[in-house]
C-alpha cells in the first residue's frame, strides 16, 4: 500500500488475508469512520425540513399539503443529485469527494437561517429546500468509496454500519429540534449548531481520509449496471426498505400533528424514536445478512413491515394513537433491518454472476466491485425514490380522506410486491440444470441467489 500526495493509495487488495490484516483493516476503518460522519450531517441537513415544517406554525401561511409538497421535493433532489454523487467518487477520490460534499452542506444551511421567518413566500421555500437535497448525495458517494475498502466477507457489516451512521443523522436533527422547541427556542437556533459542524466534517475528511487509486472513472461500468436487470430488482426493493424509512421520517410527525392534532413539541417527543432505532438497527440487518443470507432476511422482513403496516391501518381507523406510534416505531425499525440486507445483497448479486463467468479470485472479486459500486448510486437514487412517494401519498391521503389510512393501504399493497419479487427472483430453486454452464450465461446467466 503506498500513497502519493492528497493521500492516495496506489495499491489496494482487501480480499488479500496477509494485507486486510496488516494494514488494510486498520486504514478500512478509519476511512469509514470520517465517511459516517459526513454522511451523518449530510442526512440531517437533507432531513432539517422535516424538522423546520414543525415550527412552521399559521403565522408562516403554510397548509398541511404545501408542507408535504415541501417535503416532497426535498426528498425528490436528494434523490436524484445519488447518481452524480457516485461517479464523482471515482472522478475525484473519496477523500476528496467528501470534503467538496461536505463543504457544499453549508449552502443549504445558510440559506435556510436567512429565509426562516413569518412573511417569506411558500416559492422560497421549495427553492431552499430543493437546496437542502445535495445532503441526500452524500449517502451514495459514501456508499461507494466504502463499498471498495472492504472485502466481500465484511461489507454487510460495513455498508450497515455506514449507512446506519448516516441515517442517525434524521433522528439526531429531531432530538436536537425537541430541545430547541421545548426551551422556546427558534429554528435558526438548530441551523447556526449545524454550520460549524459542517466545518469539522470537512475538515477532518480533509486530515484522515483517504483516496483509492483502484476505483476508476469507467463509464462502462455505469452502462454495464444500468443494463443489468438486477440493479433495477434491487432499486425497487430499496424503494420498499429505505424509500419508506426516508419517506416516514419526513413524514411521521407532519401525520401525527394532522391526524392526531399534536402539538409541534407532542410531535416532537416521538418523531425521533422511529428513526433512531431504524438507523441503529441497520448494521444489525447488515450482519444477519452476512450470515444467514441477504435475501432471506429481505424477504421475512416484508412480511414483518406488511404485518406492521396493517395494524397501523387499524390504528388509524380506531384513531388509537399508542398503538399508531407503537406500529410506526416498529415500522420503522423494520426499515433499518431491510435497509441493511438489501444493500449486502448488491456485492452478492454481482459476486454471483462473476462466478457464472467462471472467473475466479481477485479477478471475480475486481467484477463485482465493478459493478456493484456503480449500481449502489443508481440503487441509492431510485430507492431514495421511494420517500417522494410516501410524501405525495399522505398528502392525496389527507386531502382526499383527511387521515393518512388510504396511503398506509397503498404502503400495504406495495410491500405483498417486494415480497413477491425477492421470493421469485432471488430465493425461488431455479429449474433443473440452470447452473449447467451454457453459451447464453454471458448474457443471462441462470444462477442460484440462495447465498446471496
């Protein structure tokens, strides 16, 4: 392993024992320990409107609809910004990448302290919070440089571990914001905390962290991923998992100040459990991935958020709050789970097919971190997805019904798919013969995912 100057690593063979264990699991770990930090601060400048709507009361001329449109479109850029935010890994280096990303956080946030008061238009608004959505970028970028640090046998745990980190950024923000709310403080109180964390984020990506010569700008393996039909599977069960993870946390304390008439701080008191717990859990989705298969624990998973989603139906009919924000705690752990099995299935999928080539060890090994890191920025976006349209459908469900019932319906049906698909497409025995080497492999191989 040698380095030049801006800290780059020429060399890099984590699948290699002697190396991992020398110097590579130390330099891994430190690198994804900077990484989960400016993750973390990019999702809570990506969430900080879930939070500011809160605050929003009448004096601000906001109707419950223009606050879910708001979030909406929030949710939308963060999104859509994963896909340039996975290239530029490679463009750039990782290191480099995270401290430009983490810079760019602090355009958001200045904007919002400077627009956040009583008189500004609704236009405005949607044009800073569309500002507030580069937070959702630093997710995939992270994703992906750390995805080429770790060897297949701990990205599970990594990936969870990452993203877990990343997403305590939601409930961090919405602890913060309770404190604020319950000492009558303003919301450009909890934007001035974040401007000087932003500053250190950067910084110390800036004095710890490193770049990967290895991890090339191949526009080919962008082609090749978006070509792949299992980058397009996997993009809508993250739509299941994680799009419903994003997508409730904007939205969980705008549905329990609409429907259960809370108060900005009763709101408050409770927003942040569901997250907190999603994104302590991942990492554990991640390791029970690794050991017992990523598409087992996806595929019980839906039946549990199914399970989940249907008492929260019936708490929304009987109007019992307990039991709504009960489910929806549940709910949302369930989230962090699959969150972290679906991702460990993404290297798996593609080790998989490497096999099917009959390539072998470092060979299969540089495959399918090919194409697995340039999927996880289409997977990321696509899934991020996801919480656009659980925003859009409270906001249908609400003016059409006033409660959020008929969108939790629509949740329901959504999930009976997800499970449907990991069932048929990664765990259904394929038919006899299907691993039998063929000539049509190269273009469809027909493979076996039960390990993956």
């Amino acid at each position: 392993m040698t380095a030049r100057s801006g800290r780059w690593i020429q060399q890099w063979d984590p699948e290699d024992e002697t190396f991992w264990k020398r110097t590579g699991e130390r330099t891994a770990r430190r690198n994804l320990l900077f990484s989960v930090l400016s993750e973390h601060i990019g999702f809570s400048v990506w969430t900080m409107w879930s939070v500011l709507v809160l605050f929003m009361g009448p004096e601000y001329g906001l109707t419950p609809a223009d606050k879910f449109l708001l979030t909406s479109l929030v949710t939308l850029v963060g999104a859509v910004v994963r896909v340039p935010y996975t290239f530029a890994v490679a463009v750039f280096g990782g290191r480099n990448w995270t401290i430009v990303s983490a810079g760019l956080l602090l355009v958001p946030t200045v904007a919002a302290f400077t627009v956040m008061e009583p008189g500004t238009s609704f236009s405005t608004f949607l044009l800073v919070g569309l500002l507030a959505g580069i937070g959702g970028g630093n997710f995939a970028s992270s994703m992906t440089n750390i995805n080429a640090f770790f060897p297949l046998r701990k990205k599970g745990w990594a990936l969870g571990l990452n993203a877990g980190g990343g997403n305590i950024g939601v409930p961090v923000i919405q602890l913060a914001a309770l404190a604020i709310i319950g000492a009558s403080g303003g919301p450009r109180v909890l934007l001035g905390i974040y401007i000087p964390l932003i500053v250190v984020a950067a910084v110390l990506a800036a004095l710890y962290m490193d770049n990967l010569a290895s991890v090339k700008n191949d526009t080919g393996a962008a082609k090749d991923a978006a070509r792949d039909p299992h980058t397009w599977i996997m993009s809508f069960l993250y739509i299941g998992t994680f799009g419903s993870f994003i997508g409730y946390s904007f939205a969980f304390g705008q549905v329990l100040q609409n429907q259960f008439d809370r108060t900005p701080l009763e709101a408050a008191y409770v927003t942040f459990i569901g997250p907190l717990l999603g994104s302590l859990i991942r990492p554990v989705g991640g390791s029970l991935a690794d050991r017992y298969g990523g598409a087992r624990i996806t595929l019980w998973n839906f039946v549990a958020m199914g399970a989940a989603t249907a008492v929260l139906i019936v708490a929304s009919m009987q109007k019992s709050l307990a039991l709504f924000t009960g489910a929806f705690v549940v709910l949302f752990v369930l989230t962090g789970l699959g969150n972290g099995s679906t991702y460990k299935m993404i290297p798996g999928i593609f080790q998989a097919k490497a096999r099917a080539r009959g390539l072998t060890g470092e060979a299969a090994a540089a495959y399918g971190r090919r194409l697995s890191g340039a999927s996880m920025g289409l997977i990321g976006a696509v899934g991020a997805l996801g919480g656009v349209g659980i925003n859009l459908a409270f906001r249908q469900s609400f003016l059409s019904y006033g409660s959020g019932t008929g969108a939790f319906v629509a949740f329901l049906a959504c999930y009976a798919v997800c499970f449907a698909v990991t069932w048929a497409v990664y765990l259904r025995r394929p038919a006899a013969g299907a691993d039998a080497p063929n000539p049509a492999a190269e273009e469809k191989p027909q493979l076996s995912y039960a390990e993956v």
